[in-house]
C-alpha cells in the first residue's frame, strides 16, 4: 500500500492536512492524526493518557494542535 492510499476518514492524515489544521481540534480528529480508534481516543482523554494536550470544555474535549503536530514531529 502507498504512503497516502487509504487517506479517508479513520486512516490517518496527510502532512498537508495537519499543518492546515486550527488551533484545537475536536478528539475525532485528534484521533484521526494518532491513528487511533474512538472508543481508544475517548478512553484515554477520560482517563488523562491522551498522548499530547486536550481540553476539556463542558462534555466536549479539544486537541492542542500545536502538541499534536510536536508529538508527529510536525512543529515548526
């Protein structure tokens, strides 16, 4: 399989895609760049082992985008 076969939602995220992400993203995308699943990604944000930064807002949770392209390597 090529690097960027299989980009759909659930498989990961391209360089580009990340780098244009905001500020704080939702945990689905959190877990999208992470490759992990939703169950996995909401089990270790509860249990604050999510492996970068995350917010929680009211029931909501936010992904510090900063930490998450550090954490790939990604930061500038």
């Amino acid at each position: 399989m090529r690097e960027n076969e299989g980009l759909g939602r659930g498989c990961g995220m391209s360089r580009e895609e990340l780098l244009g992400l905001p500020v704080s993203v939702d945990l689905e995308t959190g877990n999208r760049a992470l490759g992990l699943g939703r169950s996995k990604g909401y089990e270790l944000a509860k249990r604050g082992l999510y492996p970068c930064r995350v917010l929680r807002l009211g029931n909501a949770y936010r992904v510090v985008t900063a930490d998450l392209l550090s954490l790939l390597g990604l930061a500038a």
